[in-house]
C-alpha cells in the first residue's frame, strides 16, 4: 500500500486537495445557513418589540414665555439673576432707576393740574352779565310803566325788602332768645354730654378713692407691695385728673356759647341795621326815580355791547384751554400705562410666572432703557410650567398614537430614570426629516423633580 501511495504520489495529492476543498465549501454554505437563522430569530425579536412600544426622540420645548420690556425712561441699577436660572413669582429681577420716569409724571401731572386750574379763568363769566341785562330790561320796563303812571316798583320791592328784613330781624330775636335761655338753663347738647361726662366720672373718681383706701389697709397690713400701692395711687389721680378736665371743659364750653350768644346779639343788631338801612333808601328811591331810569337805559346798551364782546371771547379761549388739558391728559395716561404691567413693582421688575426660567437677558448694569419711547428688551421667562416634549413619530406608526394616552420618557440626562407624561396633541401636519415624513406629537411630562429643561431631548415610548 506504501508503495502505492509512493507510486502515485500525485493522483493522491490531487485528491487529498479536491476532498479539503469539499469540506471548505460544505463549511461555508453551514455558516450560511446557520448565520441567516440567527439573523431570522433576531428580527423575530425585534419585531415583537416593535409591536409592544414605539420608541422616538424627543425635544424639550414650551408653549408660552413672557417677553419683558420696558418703554419708558429708566437706569438699570442691578440685575439680580442669571440666564437659566430658576425664578418663582414676584422674584425681582431687575431693578430700574425711574428718576427720569417720575419726574416726567410729575411734570405731566403739574401741567394737567395748571391747565384745569386755568380753564375757569379761560372762560369769562358771563352769567352775571346776562342776568344784568334780564334785570335790567324788566326794570326799565316796570319802571317806564311806573313812571308814566305813577306807581312805583323800586319802592315795592324795597318794601319787599323791608318785609323780608323785618322777618330776619325777628327771627334773629328768636334765635338769641333760644340760645340765652339753653345757656341759663343747662340745655345745650354739648353742656349735658360733659354734665354727663363729670358724673360718669365721679363716680369712677369716688370708686377709685375706694380703692385707694383699701390698698392702703391691705399695704399697712402688708397685704401688697408699696409698688402696686402706688398703681392705685396713679390711678386716683387719673380719675381726678379726668374730673378737673372735664370741668374745665364745661367751663370752656359755657364760655364758647356766652361767645355765640354775643354773635347772635351782632347779627340781631346787623338785622336791625338792615331795617334802618331799607326805610331810609325807600325814601331815597323816591326822589331817584326819574334818574335811575335814564341810569338804567345807558347801561343795558353798554351791557349788551360786552356781552357780545365776551362770547366771542370765551368760544376761542375755552376750546383752546381744553385742547391744552386733553393733550396732557392722554399724555399723563399713556405715561402711567407703561409701568401698569403685572412684571413691574415699584423700581423692580419682577417675575410674573409662578414656576419660571430666565433666558435671553438684554441688558446689564447701568443700560439706559425706554430711549425715545422704544421699547427695550430686558429679558425673557420661560413658564416652566407650559413645558412639553416634541416626540417625532413615524408617519408609519402615527395611528396607532391618541390623544390622552399614557406614554413612557426616559431624559437623555438621567437614563436610568423614567418619567410619565400624557399626548396633548397629535398636530394635522407632518414634516420632513432624514429623508422620511415625521409628525411632532406633544407630550406634557409628568415631572415633578424637573429633570426636564428647555432644549433637553429624552426616548418617548408609546404603545404600538
């Protein structure tokens, strides 16, 4: 066999090489096949995944922030927090210098206040004038009748006069009268409260003499302190003390109404000084007559004359005036509506979100704000309560997401925790992305420890 093997050494070489590479090629379809069966059982797994959950990326975004401006001159003076930085409500955030702002509001509130003050002097009062002029015209009238057939209405009217101060007269008699006799018998309202008053007071006086005896026998017996003795003295000499000003109140007050009595007494004698004064012009109007008649003629011309004179005056005048006091008015008001904003308080502007974030701040240390009534920019909140998670879902996976639905988040910066959330909205409108169509569906996390935060990006789970 050896030398047969030796013999054809070739042939069987040959054959040894045709056999290995058999088994080479059987070895490689095995791998194949074994290969392509692991490969079957993985997508076999995978897709069983995929029918219990659908996972997409996320961004962390919001749905509302406040713009704070100011349009109105000011100083930043300090700027309290920092972008990124967490602020609740009514923080300060910045603090304004309003020197500038409050000089103009005074200033605006000092020209309204000069131009109302000024509008009654605007206008000439021409009431006086036309009732002259009334006057006038029926006491020429009444006095042209009169004159011409003897009867006289300045006397009737001074005899009117004379019945009206007559009247007066008596009751100013009658009230001197009252006043004397509530005086000479303790009547006056104010004189029985004190009455009232000292008698209420004696009586807390006499008790507080009581006590004070009785504390000094509890003292002497060495019942009490010399210190709780001396409370009962001071307040002894309260209760008098209270007594003497009441008396001396009364005394004042019996003096004051002696006082208005003599008032009284004066306008009882301007009373009958008035009577005297009515008789003697009835006299006097006698022998005037004709003379205040031609009198009266030459003054309603004249009269006339400035009254025409005076409305032509007062139209030019008032409507100006008031031209000046509304534009300072909406002046006055468009100024205060600048600082009537729930952001600002006092000198400060304060945060108006309960659970915000600071971003983009504009200004800094010393930056003048408002200039020429622009608007300036000072920062923006984030209300950090309005955050939610732009999922991007596959066109293909969109129907089996609905609103309402409980979904899984896992945060990019903490993977090993996992938070809920629910789908607020599932938007009519796709985008394009990668290549393929995705919807941004919105998802309001549930997360109390706010691990979530503006530009953040997490997994989102939902079932398939």
């Amino acid at each position: 066999m050896k030398k047969w093997i030796l013999s054809h050494k070739k042939t069987v070489f040959t054959g040894a090489c045709v056999l290995a590479a058999l088994f080479i090629i059987l070895g490689f379809f095995y791998y194949q096949k074994n290969s392509a069966s692991a490969l079957q059982t993985m997508d076999a797994g995978d897709s069983a995944n995929q029918v219990e959950e659908i996972d997409v990326w996320g961004e962390v975004k919001y749905t509302h922030m406040e713009d704070i401006s100011i349009d109105f001159l000011s100083v930043v003076t300090s700027v309290s927090v920092k972008e990124g930085e967490r602020v609740v409500l009514g923080q300060p955030l910045v603090t304004l210098d309003l020197s500038e702002y409050n000089g103009n509001i005074e200033k605006l509130n000092q020209q309204l206040a000069a131009g109302e003050a000024a509008l009654p002097a605007a206008e000439q009062d021409i009431s006086a004038l036309k009732a002259d002029i009334n006057q006038m015209q029926g006491q020429i009238a009444r006095k042209t009748n009169e004159y011409n057939n003897g009867t006289n209405v300045d006397l009737k009217l001074l005899q009117s006069s004379l019945d009206l101060a007559r009247k007066q007269l008596a009751t100013a008699k009658s009230d001197l009268k009252k006043h004397q006799t509530k005086y000479n018998d303790g009547t006056n309202a104010d004189l029985k409260l004190l009455q009232n008053s000292l008698k209420l007071a004696s009586k807390e006086l006499a008790a507080a003499k009581s006590d004070m005896q009785k504390s000094q026998s509890l003292y002497d017996a060495g019942a009490i302190s010399k210190d709780e003795l001396d409370q009962y003295e001071d307040a002894l000499d309260q209760r008098q003390k209270a007594v003497n000003d009441i008396k001396y109140n009364i005394q004042k007050t019996k003096t004051a109404l002696k006082d208005e009595i003599n008032q009284y007494a004066d306008v009882l004698d301007q009373r009958q000084k008035a009577v005297n004064d009515i008789e003697d012009n009835i006299q006097k109007t006698k022998t005037a007559l004709k003379e205040e008649l031609d009198q009266l003629n030459v003054s309603l011309k004249s009269k006339k004359v400035q009254l025409s004179e005076a409305k032509l005056g007062n139209t030019a005048n008032v409507t100006k005036q008031q031209s000046g006091i509304g534009t300072a008015q909406v002046d006055l008001d468009t100024m205060k509506a600048k600082t009537a904003k729930d952001y600002l308080k006092g000198n400060q502007i304060v945060s108006n979100i309960n659970n915000g974030i600071v971003q983009n701040i504009m200004v800094s240390d010393a930056a003048h704000l408002g200039a020429q009534g622009m608007p300036t920019q000072v920062l923006q909140i984030i209300d950090a309560d309005s955050l939610t998670i732009s999922a991007e879902v596959d066109e293909e996976f969109i129907s089996s997401v609905e609103v309402g639905e409980t979904v899984k988040i896992i945060p990019v910066s903490k993977p090993d925790v996992s938070l809920t959330g629910t789908v607020t909205q599932i938007p009519s409108l796709a985008v394009e992305k990668d290549g393929k169509r995705v919807i941004r569906v919105l998802v309001k996390p549930d997360d109390p420890n706010n691990l979530l935060k503006p530009g953040y990006t997490a997994d989102v789970y939902f079932k398939k």
